[in-house]
C-alpha cells in the first residue's frame, strides 16, 4: 500500500523544504530538518489511524524502511530506493546482509523470506509453522512471530539466527551467497536447488514458555553472543560451543521493549514499557543506572562521524502537543539540542556511524497516509562543508568552499587526512598506493599551514621506504621556513621529525629495509618493549643499537618497573662479555632514573656472579672477578654520591651495596689465591654462607699436608687477623673438630690425619693448647702409634708444662691400651675397674696363646685385677698356673687372692655348685703348706661326750655315745700328731667336729662357712683344715 515512494530532494533547492530551515539551536551550532524523501499511501483503504513504522540505518549500505507490511530500501544518501515491495501480511522484521545483496523478511504469519535486493527476486520462503495457532486470522493478528534476525559470521561461514516470539532461536546455514549472487536470478532451477540444501536446525529452547519481547546480537572478543528480553528475565546466550547462558532477573517486573549495544560492546541500553532507560555493564551484567528524567518512547546511538566524533544518545520522547527529538552527550545526559516532531515520529535505528540524524514523521488529517523520511543537518555553509567533507566528496567540497567564500585550505587538509586514513588502512591489505601518496604529496603543497604539513609528514604511512624519505626530508624543509614566532613548535616537530627519522635508520641498521610491514609495527612501537624483547631473545646487537640511537627518548619513558625488568630478563645464557657490554650502555641511565637501582643491580651481579661457578668452572673465579670489578667501574661514581650519605654517628654504613660487592670482590680474590697458591677449591656459596670459623676449618681439610704450612704464613694468618680471629683458637677447634669425626681411624696403622696434625700443631703458640690437642690426639690415634705420632709425643714432653705428666701417664699405659685394642675394645676401659675386670674375663675366655700374659698385662694397672685371673684358672682347673702366679705376687695381695678364693668356694658350696666348688676344694689345700700357720696347741683340750650332748640338745639332734667317741678320739689323733704347733683356735676345732657330726654336713662346706663367719681371721689355718679334713670324712662315714 506505502509504494508511492519520491526521493533524492535537494535541501537547498527544494520547495518541499522552504521554511523548514533552522529548527533547534545549541550553544556551538544551528540545525535544520531536510526532508530527504516522501513516503505515500495508494490509497486510505485499510489504512491504520498509526501505521507501523521501524527503519534502520546499515552503515555503508542505506536505510531500509518498514510501513506496516510494506518494506523499502533506500541508498546510503536517500537518493533512491534499491528495494520495495508489500507483503499479504504485516512486517515483523528485516535483516540486510551480505553488504547490502540481500534482505531477509519476517512475515506476522511465520513465513521467512530471502530477497535479492537489486533484482528485488525472491529466492525462497521458509515457514515456521508452530509459531501460529491454528485456524488464527493472520491478516488481523497483532502478535509478532518473529522478533529478531541476526547474523553470524565465522570466517567465510555465514549463518542466520533467528530469534521467535515463542522463545526459540533458530540457526540457518550453508546459505551459499556467493553462488546466488553470481547466479542468473532468471535461472529458478539453480536457485531451488541451492533453496532446499540450506539447512536449519533449532538451537535454543529453553524459554520456550516465556515469550521474547526484543533481542539483541552483538559479538565480543570473536564469539558471538545474543540478548534475549522476556518479562522475568535478560538472558546471555553465549554461542562459543557450548551456550553458557546468564539470567538477569527482572525484579521490578518491568516490560523492556528494545536493547542496544553501544560500539565498544561494553554496556546495552534497554528501553522499559513505562518509558524508562536501563543500562547494564555487559562486563558485570549488573545494571549500573536507570534513567527516567523523560518518557521515552524510542532511542537509539548516536556516535557521529568527523574528527571530533562522541557518543551520544538520541531520545524520541512523549510531550503535551507534540514529540521531542533530543540529542543527549554521554554518560553526563546532557541535552545539545531538541527538536519537535510530529506525534506520529520514529528514529532511524543503529545511527552510530550516520553523519545526520535520521528519523521519519506521519502526516495527515485523521489518518496518517503521508510519512517524510527526514535529516537533521548543521545549515550554517561552514557546517554544510563539513558534511560534505564527511562524506568525502572533496572536489564538491572545493566548489562548495569557493561559492560561499570559505577558507579552501580546509578542504586540502580533510582531503590530506582522508588520504592519511587510506595510506594506513591500506597499508594492511597490500594495496599499491603509489597514486594516492603522490596526490597526498600535492596536496601537502597547497597547504600554507606548515605545522599542520609537519604533523602530517610525522603521521602519514607512505607505501615504501624511498617515500618515508621523501616525506621526512619534505616536512624537515616546512619546518625551515616557519616564522620565528613559532620558534616552540617549530623545535618539538623538528624533534618529531628528527625521532622518526632516527627510528627509520634504526630499524634500516637492525632489518635492512626487508619488511615494510615490520617498520609500520617498528614505528609505533613502545622501545623500551622492543629493548626487553631483543633482550629476552639475547639479540645483544638490536638491544645496543636501539639504546644508543634512543638513549634520550627511553630514558624519559623509563620508570622503576622497567629498570629492575631489564635487568631481570637479561638471559643468563649470555656471554660475560656481552652481559658487561649490555651494562655499560645500560647502567649509566638506569642509575640516572632511579639511582636506589645500584643496590639492585649489584646484588643482580652479585647472583649471576655465583652462576658462572658451575658455567665456567675452567674461568672461575677469575671471570667471576672481571665482571664484578666491571660494574664497580661501571657504577663508581653514582655509587661514590651513595656512600657520603652518613649515619648519624657519622660512620660509613657497612651495608650499602658497594661495601656488599667489596666484600664479595674480596672473597673471590680468595678463593683465586687459595685455587692458584695452595690447589684449593671453595666455594662460593661456602665462602658466602659460613662463618669464619668453619670456613677456615674448610680451607685447612682441603689443603693438601705438604702446603699447610705456607698456607698458615702466607695466607690464613692476614685472613683471620683481618676477621679478629685467634690462630691457636681457629687451629684448636679444626683439631678438635677432626677428632670428633675420626672415628673410623684406629682400623688403619697410620691416620691420614696425622700428617696433617703433625704440621697444624707446632703452629699453636700456647703450650698449654699444644698440649691439649696433642692428649686428644692420643685418644684416638692408631696403636702402635707411627712415627709421627711418636715424635710429637716427644716433642710435647719436652715442654715445661704440668700437662706433660697427663703424657706421661699415657705412655704407661699404652701396652694396656695395645692390648685393648687388640682385643677390639677402644678407650674408656683403660682406668675403669668394672671394665677392666670384664675385660680381662673376656680376654681368658678367647683363651689364646697369648691370653694369660695380655691379662697379666693387664692386672698390672691394678692389683684387684689378680683375683679375677686366680679364680679364672682355678675354675678351669688350671692350678699350676694359678699357684705360679700366686707365688710372684707381693704376701698383701697373695692374701687377698686367697680370701676371695675362700669366699668364692663358700658361695659355690651354699649353691651347690659342684662342678665349680670341686675345683675350689682341690686348690684350696694346695696353696697352703705346715710351715705357713701356727702351732696348734692344748690339743686335748677338746672336751667329751657331755659337751657333744649339751650341743647337740641345744640343737635338737640326736648324738650317740658312739659317734660322739669316735669324733673325739680321731680330733683327738689329729691334734696329737700337731702337739709341737701353737694353735689359737682350740674352739673352732671343736665346733668343726661337733658340727661336722651332729648336723650331718660335709666337713668341707662347714670349714668354709665357718672360715666367712669368723670374717677370714685365720686364713692359713682353715686352708690347713681342709687339707686334713678328707681322712677325717672318711674315717666318719659323711
């Protein structure tokens, strides 16, 4: 019905526009509403009082416009109409795509048509059958079926989402543009063919029972995402594979009617049914604001274009009489102009890249049957330039600028800049733009602004290397001829100029002129970024000939982080020299910007220093030192302004980073003396990690014997004098320490040690320390002691001092000790009785020949000792032995043998231990002889059968006459034969021979006890006792 369509109106010409000029005003400009073209009814039948409007703006492509169920398609500049055609049924939604070849139809009905826009053909119709109720009037239905179509581009992939009313998103592909549009549009066959083998398939269902009110597409960081608007909710359908989806809950329960995306895809505006704003952060998803100082009844983005474009937002809003069209600045909502509308008016959406402001009105009595297709445009000539300008019609522009007695030059500079914009654009695709640079180079010509020329000689991107060089040398000259008032902007664009022209020599050292699309990335890259990534690389060479070439524009870009990553991402896989190069270039400016730095870079040093230790064993440490007295020169003076800040008790701080690298100089200078001098290796984690005391300790093991003296003289004594260290108390300590650790050193006849003691202990000044070590050198020495040992005894014992008797005393005792340690034993036995008496117990058991001289031997430390052997050879039956021992031994000690024998005996015969007191019994008699006791005397004084019964009564046994007789007459016999002997113990006789008898006891085990009880008064005579006792047993019957 809406198809008397007239267009291409001139806005100055025009009667149609006569009186329409300014129509709002804001404090910079003055607007005017052109009408650009009319739209017409054939005819009032069946016409709505309002009809349904909707038109978007497709950038690069035109406007296509929806009336009811009419839809039409205007070029970019209205000028004409590339599509028109009315539908049985209203328009739901449209979709242009493929760079405006063909156009997607939504009908009320469920029906998707695909339209060929310049042949305005239909290729194919797609039904969606379960959007619509069945027996439906679908010519009066007011309810939509489809609400949005959206396309999605992966690589040369297109597919088509469609979103419905009933809450299910469909996707459509393998549509096969290429082929249609190459197709004769008269050839259906092939159409058809490609129509049937496009496929679709439904990919969203899951709000199904909700019903989608609007929706939005937009695509984020290269996946693809949609907006879908119901009453409860604001879902996210994400299609990156796997369709995550994100529910904003509508709390307010408020209808939201049409959502936008801004440009930078960082918030959606939304628009309520009560006339509200809604922002929401699509970061977030949070809404962030909602706006309600007017009722909006449309909205849409506004960026403009122009050098000096913003974002702004164009309102249609509700007043009294009439609509406003307000444009408001962003995010301040601040109004820059508004204009009255008509009440039957609609914005032209998806404006962001329009130049004018677009928008339709309805005119007629009581039914609308007129619609104009109208732009707000800037009227006053200067504006009017600049839009044509925009629209980069440069030679209409020059005309233009000439009739209204504009300033031409701006039309040269639009051009020039328009140009710049292509040169860079065009860089990427490959394009030969020679022509276009040699127009940019006239162009340049015929402009008398030099500053501008300059700043454009400094932006442009000529096509090649030999144009850069043409373009720099030209805006060099520019800039010779600027005025002297000029004088400060003439010196920052010879220094823009001079920065390019230094950056292109760099870059021709380092690349030679190979990649031109390497020097576009080259010429606007960060250096201090391209230093670390040549860094990071090790390319040494490209580092140092950026540095050196842009030393001054680093060094004012340089901050704190970036010195300490420099240094940080110096490989260690770089060569010292090359490292030593890269500082001296480097340490100099990094100090100049952050001079703290020095302790940063020296404790850096300090840390790969210690790397090369295993990198450079067959350097080290001389490399080591090289580098470190390297950067101390490199950084010498800043660090000499670093020390003469003092303490407050005007001290030197030992701690600032140059005394730290000295002494860490110092060490390695060390360990050079001690690997060259002396064949000895430390290091440098030991020299750094231990204290003085151990290291020198260190030194001293790994010294080989026949250097230690010189080491002590010519290096250890300076080393512990400079450290307070006492020589005899760090010497002492090593020996004692060696000790300790010497454990396993008696299994060998000479000590690997003890060459290296022999040498170290001569060294001690103090006797007494001398003297010390040598006594615990003794300790554990090997048995017998070797020749070095040997001669440091005897060294020691000529000393004047109390501790050569401890020496001495040694000495005695050695053969005791050879024999301990003969026998496996180590030291402690040596003055210990319990374990002398254990050991020599041990020594009789192994019963080797040379067992009872090594007990003997031992016996000699103590006289106790001869016991155990005595008893030892009785039990074994060994009496010759044992008596031969007793006879050598002093009368004091014999007795005291013998009474332990005695005592032995006695507790074998209570035990009843005969297969010991058997031996006990034999020996006992042996040892004694009638020369060695008393005389026995008053041998009658035994008294008679009455004494023998009063005993035996008191004791409760039964003694016959008869056996009391024979007792007396056999005592009796046995003392007569002793009647010329003086004995003191006539009761003790008697008692044996009443006890023998009347207890009923062996004579022997009564003799013994009775030898305990009397405490061994009278040793000898028991002894002669027992020697006569075994006649007498027998001549009793016992």
């Amino acid at each position: 019905m809406w198809k008397k369509v007239a267009c291409g109106f001139d806005g100055y010409n025009e009667t149609i526009n006569f009186g329409t000029r300014v129509v709002a005003e804001s404090d910079c400009a003055v607007y005017e509403a052109n009408t650009l073209a009319t739209i017409q009814a054939e005819n009032q039948n069946g016409l709505a009082s309002t009809p349904a409007i909707y038109g978007v703006h497709y950038s690069d492509i035109g406007c296509c416009l929806n009336v009811d169920s009419t839809v039409i398609m205007f070029n970019e500049s209205i000028s004409e109409t590339l599509f028109i055609s009315t539908f049985d049924y209203k328009v739901d939604v449209f979709q242009v795509i493929a760079n405006g070849l063909f156009l997607f139809v939504g009908l009320n009905n469920g029906e998707l048509q695909l339209f060929n826009i310049s042949s305005n053909k239909k290729l194919f119709t797609r039904t969606f059958e379960d959007l619509v109720e069945n027996n439906e009037n679908l010519v009066e239905r007011a309810q939509k079926c489809f609400v949005a179509i959206e396309f999605q581009k992966k690589g040369d992939d297109l597919s088509v989402l469609i979103v419905t009313q009933r809450g299910k998103v469909f996707r459509m592909s393998n549509l096969k543009l290429e082929e249609l549009e190459r197709l004769d549009m008269t050839d259906d066959v092939s159409v058809d063919i490609i129509s049937k083998n496009i496929f679709l398939e439904e990919i969203f269902t899951e709000f199904s029972f909700h019903q989608i009110i609007t929706s939005v597409g937009f695509e984020i960081n290269e996946v693809y995402s949609l907006l879908l608007a119901t009453r409860k909710y604001i879902c996210w359908l994400n299609f990156n594979g796997d369709h995550k989806k994100y529910s904003l809950k509508n709390q307010a329960n408020i209808k939201i009617s049409r959502m936008e995306i801004n440009q930078n895809k960082s918030h959606c505006f939304c628009l309520t049914d009560i006339g509200m704003l809604l922002i929401i952060s699509l970061d977030s998803f949070v809404p962030i604001l909602i706006w309600n100082g007017l009722h909006v009844l449309d909205f849409t983005l506004f960026e403009g274009l122009g050098f000096e474009a913003k974002s702004n937002l164009l309102l249609l809003t509700r007043g009294e009489e009439s609509n406003n069209i307000i444009l408001m600045s962003l995010p301040d909502f601040q109004p820059k102009f508004k204009l009255k509308v008509q009440l039957v008016s609609q914005l032209i959406h998806r404006q962001n890249d329009s130049e004018d402001i677009l928008f339709v009105e309805g005119f007629g009595d009581k039914i609308v049957d007129s619609i104009r297709f109208k732009a707000v445009v800037e009227c006053h000539p200067e504006f009017r330039l600049q839009r044509i300008l925009r629209k980069g019609r440069f030679e209409e522009a020059e005309k233009f600028a000439q009739t209204f007695n504009l300033n031409v030059e701006l039309v040269y500079k639009a051009h020039v800049q328009y140009l710049m914009q292509r040169l860079q654009r065009s860089s990427k695709s490959g394009e030969n733009l020679k022509k276009s640079f040699d127009q940019f180079m006239i162009l340049l010509d015929k402009i008398t602004d030099k500053e501008f020329v300059s700043v454009c000689c400094i932006s442009a991107i000529p096509p090649d290397f030999p144009s850069i060089n043409e373009l720099l040398k030209y805006g060099r000259n520019c800039l010779s001829n600027m005025s002297k008032c000029q004088i400060n902007k003439q010196s920052a664009l010879i220094q823009n100029i001079n920065s390019v022209s230094e950056r292109l020599y760099t870059y021709q050292i380092i690349y030679k002129y190979v990649d031109f699309e390497n020097w576009l990335n080259f010429m606007e890259v960060d250096l201090i970024q391209e230093c670390r990534k040549h860094l990071k690389k090790g390319e040494i060479r490209e580092f140092v000939v950026i540095w050196s070439r842009h030393e001054y524009e680093i060094k004012r870009k340089l901050n704190d982080n970036d010195v300490e990553l420099l240094l940080v991402e110096i490989p260690t896989s770089l060569p010292v020299e090359d490292t030593i190069l890269l500082l001296q270039h480097i340490g100099p400016t990094l100090l100049t910007v952050k001079p703290a730095i020095s302790q940063f870079i020296l404790k850096w040093t300090i840390a790969r220093i210690q790397e090369l230790e295993i990198k450079e064993k067959n350097k080290w440490p001389e490399i080591g030192l090289f580098w470190a007295h390297e950067v101390l020169h490199i950084l010498d003076e800043p660090l000499f302004e670093f020390r003469d800040h003092l303490l407050p008790n005007n001290q030197f701080n030992v701690n600032t980073p140059d005394n730290a690298m000295k002494t860490f100089i110092k060490n390695l200078e060390y360990m050079q003396i001690l690997k060259n001098n002396f064949n000895v290796i430390i290091t440098c984690n030991e020299f750094l990690e231990l204290n003085i005391d151990d290291l020198v300790s260190l030194i001293l093991f790994r010294t080989p014997e026949d250097r230690i003296n010189n080491l002590l003289n010519d290096f250890l004594k300076n080393m512990m004098l400079e450290h307070d260290l006492s020589s005899d108390t760090v010497i002492t300590k090593y020996i004692q320490d060696m000790m300790v650790n010497s454990t396993e050193w008696i299994e060998f006849d000479q000590a690997l040690w003890e060459i290296s003691v022999s040498v170290l202990v001569p060294c001690i000044q103090s006797i007494e320390e001398k003297l010390k070590c040598v006594l615990g050198i003794l300790k554990v020495a090997s048995l017998p002691w070797s020749n070095t040992i040997n001669k440091l005894v005897d060294d020691s014992l000529k000393l004047n001092h109390e501790l050569t008797n401890d020496i001495q005393q040694y000495l005695y005792f050695l053969p005791q000790e050879l024999i301990y340690r003969k026998y496996g034993f180590k030291d402690g036995f040596l003055y210990n009785q319990t374990h002398a008496d254990c050991f020599i117990t041990h020594i009789l058991f192994k019963d080797s020949n040379t067992a009872l001289q090594d007990a003997l031997t031992i016996a000699k430390t103590s006289n106790n000792l001869y016991q155990t052997i005595i008893m030892n050879l009785v039990e074994k039956g060994k009496y010759k032995e044992a008596t031969n021992i007793l006879s050598t031994l002093d009368p004091d000690v014999r007795d005291t043998c013998e009474r332990s024998l005695l005592i032995c005996c006695y507790s074998y015969l209570r035990r009843n231990m005969m297969h010991k007191k058997k031996n006990y019994l034999e020996f006992l008699p042996i040892i004694s002889s009638r020369k060695d006791y008393l005389h026995i005397k008053n041998l009658n004084s035994l008294q008679g059968n009455n004494k023998l019964k009063a005993y035996g009564e008191t004791s409760d046994i039964m003694v016959t006459l008869s056996k009391c007789k024979r007792v007396q007459d056999h005592t009796a016999t046995i003392f007569n034969s002793l009647s010329k002997q003086q004995v003191t113990v006539e009761e003790v006789m008697k008692n044996i021979n009443c006890y023998v008898y009347l207890l009923n006891v062996s004579c022997e085990e009564w003799i013994v006890s009775l030898a305990t009880q009397t405490y061994l008064a009278d040793i000898k005579l028991t002894c002669f006792l027992i020697r006569y006792i075994t006649p007498f047993s027998h001549f009793l019957n016992i």
